[in-house]
C-alpha cells in the first residue's frame, strides 16, 4: 500500500512539469534529418515533447 501512495504522489508531482513549455537558446543542435546539424539553433518543448526545431534568427540573437 505504501508504494502505491508513494507511486501516485510522483505522478502528482510530475504532471505540473510535464505541461511547462521550454525553449532552450543559441544551441548546437544534432537532428536525424536532412538537416544534419544546427549551429545557434533553438528547440521548443511543449508539454515534454520537441514541438519546433530552427536556426536562431539574426533578430533574436542579441535578446538575454
């Protein structure tokens, strides 16, 4: 019985996480694609799955 409550309160606490979106900035980014690798690439994450993948644009490089 313990691990089962102990099981579902990990989930409770995990489900907030897992509807975040991310964007992580200015990366190297190593597709599987035609693309192959991406120098200064951004990747979008919403709700823990890659929803976009792009080169960074010239306009948003310089934003913190």
């Amino acid at each position: 019985m313990r691990v089962l409550i102990a099981f579902l309160f990990a989930c409770v606490i995990a489900s907030p996480a897992a509807a975040q979106s991310v964007l992580i900035r200015d990366g190297r980014v190593v597709t599987n694609g035609g693309a192959g690798m991406i120098e200064n690439g951004d990747v979008l994450i919403v709700n823990g799955r890659i929803s976009a993948v792009a080169p960074t644009s010239p306009r948003q490089a310089g934003r913190a």
